[in-house]
C-alpha cells in the first residue's frame, strides 16, 4: 500500500468533526438540530421519502435523504471501486491464495458479530424488537481501523495489508447485505431492468464499441475520441438512470451507482486503498475516483453531522447488542476463522505475521463507526431504538482501547517501514 495516510486522516478527521458537532448540537438543542435534519427541501419531489402507496404516493426531499440516500452513493461507489479492482485485476488483492485467509476470517467477523447479538437479545427478551439490527455489527470502518492499525502494528507491518483486505471484503458483503435485507420500500424489482439496462448500455456504447472499433489499430482514435470528447458525461447519465432504478425497486438508492462501476475503463493494475499513486493513472476510473475525493470527503462530513447526532438518554439495550457484536464478536470470530484459514485450511498468513496478531487485528476492524451508523439508520424507524443503536455504533470506538492494550499483551511488536 502506497501514500494513503494523508487522505485517510482527512477523510477521518471530517468525519469525526461531523460527529462530534452533531453529538453536541444534539445534546444542548435537539429541537434545532432535528429540525436541521429533517429539514424539507422539496415537497412532492420525483426523488425522496415515500409517503403514501400507489396513485398517492408523494416523495418529499429532505437534507436527510439527500446525504444518505443520493450523496453517499458516491461514497459506496468509490468503495466498490476499490473491491472490483481486487477481484478483477492481474494483481488484484482479493485474488489467489493471498487472499483467502483474510476472506475467510471475513466471514467469522460478519459471522461473530451475527451470533453475539442475536444470542444476547434472545438471552435479554428484546429479540423481536431488535433483531432487524443484526447487521450493524458486522460493519468495519476501513479509515478509522486503518488508523488505529497503523498505531498498533506500525505502517510496515504485514498485518496492515491484512486488515486492509478483510475490510474491503467487509464492505463488499456488506453491500450485499444491504441490498438484499434492507430494502427502502416495498420491492419492485422491474425498476432494476433499469439500472443494469443503463450500465450495459454504457458499457457497450462507451467501453466495448470504440475498443472494437479500434481493434488492430494502435493509434486507437474511436477511444480517444470518447475519452476527450465524452470523458465521464456518458457514465453520469448512465449512474443517474441507475440510483433512480434503485430507488423505484425499493433497493436502498445509496447503492445505486454500483452497476456503473464495473462499466468504466479502468487501468490493469491497482496500487491498493485509496493510493495516492493512482492519481498518476490515466484511465477514466482512478480520474473519476481521484476527483470524487474531496467532494466524498465533505460528504462524510455531513454524514457525521446528520447522522450521529443521538441524545446521551437513548443508551439502552440495543447499545449493549451493537458493542457486544463489535467489540466481543468480531474479534473472536476473525480469529476463529483466521486460524481455520491459515492452520487448518494451511493458507498461510503473511510472511512476518503471527498466529496472535490475528486476534489484535480483529480488536482493530471492531471499529464499525460510519458503516454501522448507515446500517442503523436503515435497519430501524427514527426513535428510540434507532438512537440506542446508533450510540453502540459510536461507542465502538472502544475498539480502538481495547486493541491498543490487546497489543501490548500479546506483544505485538511494531514496524515502521513503508509497505511496499
């Protein structure tokens, strides 16, 4: 992994800075910050919350739904960027043996989180109330683990890239998870001939046709034609036609712009998460990525804002659920499952790497912050139990504590070099 440090700290520190303002605005004048919230900028939209079924179905904009419903499409797109490029790509990170230890103990860290919050809410009567969160925890925050990662382990050490990999798997089953389980509304899954009509359309009209036509001819003029001339204008199209398929399917429309990824060109190989060396790529993907950077990262910041703003009264029993599952089920799940890869499986683990850092790693990806946050917001109606949930989101920044002193005792021993 190359250069990531200085936009993921800016990535974080925005993020943080909408929390905590919001945490604070929350506590001290609830009325106003609600009111920010829920605040309607247009009524009767063609985009929006659903009111009402069949002909009196309104939507109604609000700046609620417009951060987490149309802007953080693009951060999900850049996120599924990150994870197509593993699978695809000749040196993709999610491809070959390298990466089936860490995909398989991505599977006990979804799994583990599952187990100690359904277990707990059955063992405390609150099942029925709250078992539509089960995915919450499952959740890993690449920036924030990255950080803490980096502090435990060191910028050098072989753990780093491991944690980096489980968390883009993370994140790709994670969309999963909220494509199939967390519909918006009530499903109509014709409106996805939609978005996957526009993204084969783009592809053939944009990407496969100029290619073909440029078939044996170096100079490759069709190509260049629609790179400098269209560049991303057809993609745009395309990406708007398909959120807006989303939306009307009832598949939460944040996921919108995910049949679009695949469709751009992309270069043959990848630097890793977020690398700075691939602003230095001339394909039409890492130019569309490198120029969403700063606008994502003022649209985290509003994400935190409007998001995290829950009253210090909601702590409750779904709290209890959301910390337990990070912060006791990830870990031992990642690890369970890690050893299975690795020793029973005999995948290995990375050379400089111990059967022990599997466990201090996991403590690190209990970190779920921004994906736990969105996961509660869907999963549960605004109130209370969506309030408890989101603070268990937030107080999974114990992770953080608890994978600082997992490192001392296990003797973790850092290393600071870069990775190459």
């Amino acid at each position: 992994m190359y250069r990531v440090w200085n936009f993921i700290t800016t990535y974080s520190l925005l993020l943080v800075m909408g929390a905590v303002g919001a945490l604070i605005w929350a506590n001290t004048d609830p009325e106003s910050y609600h009111h920010l919230v829920h605040f309607v900028l247009v009524e009767d939209f063609f985009i929006g919350h659903l009111h009402g079924e069949g002909d009196h179905a309104t939507r109604t904009l609000t700046l609620h739904y417009l951060v987490n419903d149309v802007l953080m499409a693009f951060f999900f797109a850049i996120a599924a960027k990150e994870v197509w490029e593993g699978i695809i790509l000749k040196n993709g990170e999610l491809r070959g043996r390298k990466a089936m230890t860490p995909l398989i103990a991505t599977a006990g860290g979804m799994l583990g989180p599952v187990v100690v919050y359904l277990g707990l809410a059955a063992t405390l009567g609150i099942y029925e109330t709250v078992s539509r969160g089960w995915a919450i925890p499952t959740a890993t925050d690449i920036a924030f683990s990255y950080l803490v990662g980096r502090i435990v382990f060191g910028a050098g050490h072989p753990a780093i890239r491991f944690l980096l990999l489980l968390a883009i798997a993370d994140d790709a089953a994670g969309l999963v998870i909220l494509a199939v389980f967390y519909p918006s509304g009530t499903l109509a899954p014709e409106w996805l001939g939609l978005s996957f009509g526009a993204a084969l359309a783009v592809f053939v009209l944009a990407n496969w046709l100029p290619r073909r036509l440029d078939r044996g001819n170096q100079a490759r003029p069709h190509s260049t034609w629609v790179r400098k001339r269209l560049s991303f204008i057809p993609y745009a199209v395309a990406g708007a036609l398909s959120w807006y398929g989303f939306q009307e399917a009832g598949i939460h429309p944040a996921l919108g712009l995910l049949p679009i990824v695949p469709t751009i060109p992309h270069a043959d190989r990848a630097f890793g998460l977020f690398a700075e060396a691939e602003e230095h790529l001339t394909d039409l993907l890492n130019w569309i990525e490198h120029h969403l950077k700063y606008p994502v990262e003022f649209i985290l910041l509003m994400f935190g804002l409007l998001n995290a703003g829950v009253e210090f009264g909601a702590i409750g029993e779904p709290t209890l659920l959301v910390v337990a599952g990070l912060l006791i089920g990830k870990p031992v799940g990642i690890f369970v499952m890690g050893v299975f890869g690795a020793h029973v499986l005999r995948f290995g683990l990375p050379k400089g790497m111990r059967t022990a850092d599997i466990f201090v790693l996991g403590c690190v990806a209990a970190i779920g912050f921004t994906v736990a946050l969105f996961v509660a917001s869907v999963a549960f109606p605004a109130g209370m139990v969506q309030d408890a949930a989101k603070m268990g989101a937030l107080f999974s920044f114990g992770a953080a504590l608890t994978s600082l002193a997992a490192g001392k005792l296990l003797r973790v021993e850092k290393r600071h070099e870069q990775i190459a």
